[in-house]
C-alpha cells in the first residue's frame, strides 16, 4: 500500500506473532510464492494468506497475483516506521545525557 | 539483568501490548517511580509491576528499589536487540539489491 500511512500499533501487532516474524525473515531473503512460504513453515496456504493479509495491513509486506501465482515480497514502510519509534526512544534517553553532561560541565558555584 | 541476552522474541511480545510500549515511551524520557507510571496510564499499581516484570525480562526496564520507592528506568539492550533484527532483514534485501546491481553492470553477452 504505498503511501498509506504505517502504524506502528499494527507494526509491533504484527511482529508480535513468531510466524509472521519467521514469514519476514524469509521475505527479506527474496520473493517467495505463498506455498514457498507454507512449506518451510509446516503450515497451510489458509494460515499463510492470513498471516500475509496482517502484514500487508502493516506495510510489511505486499503480494501481486500474476495468472495463478501470487508473489510476496517484503514491504519496507513497516519495518521503517519500527526503526524510527526505536528512534525517538533513543532520542529521549540521548537528550537526557545531553542534559546530564551539561550539568556536570556546568562551573561549580559553592566553590567560588 | 546486565550479561543477559535478550531474546529478540520477548521484546515483540512485551512491545505488541500498547500499555507496555507507552511505559517504554514514558521511561525514555526518564525514571519513574511506579505510582509516577500508572497515574497518567489510569491502571493500578499491581497492573503496572505485572507490565514492569515482562519488560524487565525482556530487556527493556530495570527497577531499582530505595528505601520504599521503586525508581523504573529504561534499559537499552531490549531495544538494541530489536534494531539488530531490523538491520538484518534490512542487510537481507540490501544483499538482493546489490546482486541486482551487479548483475545489471555486467557486460551483455548477447551483444558481443
């Protein structure tokens, strides 16, 4: 779903499940057809589109049907909205060292 | 827990639960006593320590008891195993990317 907006609230929905997480890693090797990626898994083709309509949903992974087949490929946007929550933790906790390194930069008064 | 490994598997759990990553979001702009955590969440104190406990073993908190306070501050190896994740399915692709490269550099056989 290019351009729509990914939410990181799905993201983490997503990712939570080992199965989906184990349906990225293999994506993120390469394209896969849905029974390619039922088969590693020991799972039915019904449980992989389900899992694949979740991650699509999160912008982690698209298809495409061409004649018979459809394509999954990794997506991405998902994977980019989870680096920059990450991102924005570790700002918080970057700025606060910021502040503590100021702090300590800072010229004593009580000794002057 | 400083020597632990973080089980990248654990931190997707404890971050998939909205309330768990809103506690991440609050620490990473500093500690927090856990009375300090559960007034802006609207949850009880139990409900908080049972949310601390998941993201102290995954990685993502630690707790430090003085006196009668217990001060929660974030710990960085949960969210450093799941930037770990990220950048190898991202190295997965970026592989793909550069063959893709490669292959288009090469000279046309066909033509000579």
């Amino acid at each position: 779903m290019p351009g729509t907006k990914v939410d990181v609230e799905r993201v983490f929905h997503a990712l939570g499940d080992p199965t989906r997480r184990a349906i990225v890693e293999r994506l993120s090797e390469g394209p896969a057809s849905v029974s390619g990626l039922a088969a590693p898994l020991g799972i039915t083709l019904t449980a992989v589109a389900q899992h694949l309509q979740v991650l699509v949903e999160s912008g982690l992974a698209r298809t495409e049907k061409r004649g018979r087949v459809r394509t999954c490929s990794i997506e991405t946007a998902g994977l980019g909205a989870l680096e920059r929550w990450i991102l924005e933790r570790r700002s918080g906790w970057e700025r606060r060292l910021d502040r503590l390194g100021d702090l300590l930069a800072e010229p004593d008064k009580t000794e002057s």
